[in-house]
C-alpha cells in the first residue's frame, strides 16, 4: 500500500513539474514569436561585402552565442576602463 501511495506521489510531481515546463516554453515561444512579428522590416544589407572588403564590418562565419559575445564585451570594457 505504501509503495502504490508512493508511487501514485511520484507522477502527480511528475505531471506537474512536466505541466510547468510546458507552460514556460509556450510563453517563451510567445514572447519570440511577437518579437519576431514586430521586427518584419529588417533587410539584409545590399552592400555587406563591399563593407566587409572595406573593413567596416567585421563578419564571421563562426556562430558565437549571445552569452559568449557579452562575456567578451565585459572583458573588453574591464580592460578599457583598467588602462585609463
């Protein structure tokens, strides 16, 4: 009886902490979803690769996450402000 009340515990955790994961992933969808919607006027460059050539634009084939660019920026701006 103890095993079946235990086990009966388990899923109904289970079941709710797999309704909370639904629930956040669907409102995060939502939010990039309207993020998305808002910012339809966005067009590529037409002249990427002649500002590329001219060293205007840094580009990179290598993808680098959101994370890893602000760790980057924060160096940059620690070191900035450490030599004035």
């Amino acid at each position: 009886m103890k095993k079946l009340v235990l086990i009966l515990g388990v899923l109904s955790l289970v079941a709710c902490t797999d309704q909370k994961v639904v629930n956040y992933n669907t409102a995060r969808l939502d939010n990039i979803e309207a993020y998305l919607a808002n910012n339809k006027a966005v067009k590529p460059s037409e002249n990427v690769d002649k500002l590329v050539e001219e060293g205007k634009v840094e580009y990179s084939e290598e993808y680098l996450s959101l994370e890893k660019e602000a760790d980057k920026w924060r160096r940059e701006k620690a070191q900035e402000s450490q030599q004035q």
